[in-house]
C-alpha cells in the first residue's frame, strides 16, 4: 500500500522528500533519547548558593521523580522513535522507486516503441502496475518525449515511425494546425500537444 501511495508521487520530488524523511528521522531520534535520558533520572540534585563573598553558602537539595511523572517522558520518547522509524522505511521505499525508475529509463532508451508486457518481464513485475509507474514517470518529466498507448498496451516514442506506416495530414482539433501524422498510432499535435483523433 505504502509503495502505492509513493509511486504517485512525481518522480522530481523524490530526493526532496526523501532528504526530509531523513533529516525528520534524525530529529525525532535525537529527540526521543533526550525524552529516554529525563526517564532513566529518577533522581535530581538542585544546587542553591546563597550569601556574598565570603559569606556564600551553598545547599543541595535531591529531588526523588516518582515513575508516574517519568511515564509522559517514556511515552514522548516511544512515539518518537516510532515516528523516526517510518520516516526511515518511507525514505527507503522511495529509494527503492527512484533505482526501479531509473532501471525502467534504462531499459527503455533507444527503443521507438516497447510493449509495456515485455518491460513487465524484464523486472519480473506485473503490467499495470509497470504502466502506472511509466505513466508516472511521463508526468513527471523524468522521460520525455514519450506516450503510453493504452490500447495497443505499447511505450511509444512521439519522434517514432513505423517501418510500414502510412501518414495523412490532419487539422488538430485543439488548435487547428495541420500535422502530419500516421494511420495506426497515436499522434500528438506538433503545436499544442494535444492527441489527435483520426
């Protein structure tokens, strides 16, 4: 679930996020073994000094903490360990995504076109979640130039041309500039890039 929920998150604010997991999981141990230090003092020396000069009297009074008001520490330091524990694992997970980003961006450089099946079976994963992450990926910029063709189930490279094509001019109905495009694929208009519907 957790991977789910990251692998919606654009691919450009990974190491952002990641670098702020961290630094909170710092703080929050730091933190928590200060909470863990006031718990383990059960007892507290005050040091009073009174008078002037050579008159100066010093006092000091040892205060006994009872476990009841140590308990509020105890928990404070548990709750931020456990805080800083799933900053660590979110930060992982999203380590995890930016090297299987990375491993899809080098399987798919050179290739016009690939069947989203076949990246599938090069990462031993299954195809839709293989489309989320690409189409993830398209939105977020980290591969550009390329459109997920839902219905033929390929990646496609936009500058791709297949060997038997046949190409048509059309007028983009978004904003009515003529494109070249070919019959079997999906095209994007040159000007707005908006899909064009033959």
């Amino acid at each position: 679930m957790l991977t789910s929920v990251l692998s919606k998150v654009p691919v450009k604010y990974h190491n952002g996020l990641r670098n702020g997991l961290l630094f909170a999981a710092f703080f929050a141990f730091t933190f928590a073994s200060l909470s863990y230090s006031v718990f383990t003092e059960e007892n507290e020396t005050i040091t009073k000094e009174t008078g002037h000069l050579f008159w100066k009297k010093t006092t000091e009074t040892t205060i006994h903490h009872d476990l009841s008001e140590r308990i509020p520490d105890l928990i404070e330091a548990i709750v931020l360990i456990l805080l800083a524990v799933v900053c660590l694992l979110i930060a992982l997970r999203l380590t995890q995504l930016s090297w299987k980003f990375k491993k899809y961006k080098d399987i798919i450089k050179g290739n016009g076109s690939l069947l989203i099946q076949q990246i599938a079976d090069i990462n031993n994963s299954n195809p839709r979640k293989v489309k989320k992450d690409l189409q993830n990926m398209i939105d977020s910029n980290y591969i550009n130039g390329y459109y997920i063709d839902y219905k033929q189930g390929l990646l496609v490279d936009k500058s791709y041309i297949p060997e038997k094509s046949v190409k048509m001019i059309v007028k983009c109905q978004s904003c009515g500039a003529s494109n070249e495009v070919v019959i079997g694929q999906s095209n994007y208009c040159k000007y707005c890039d908006s899909l064009i519907i033959l």
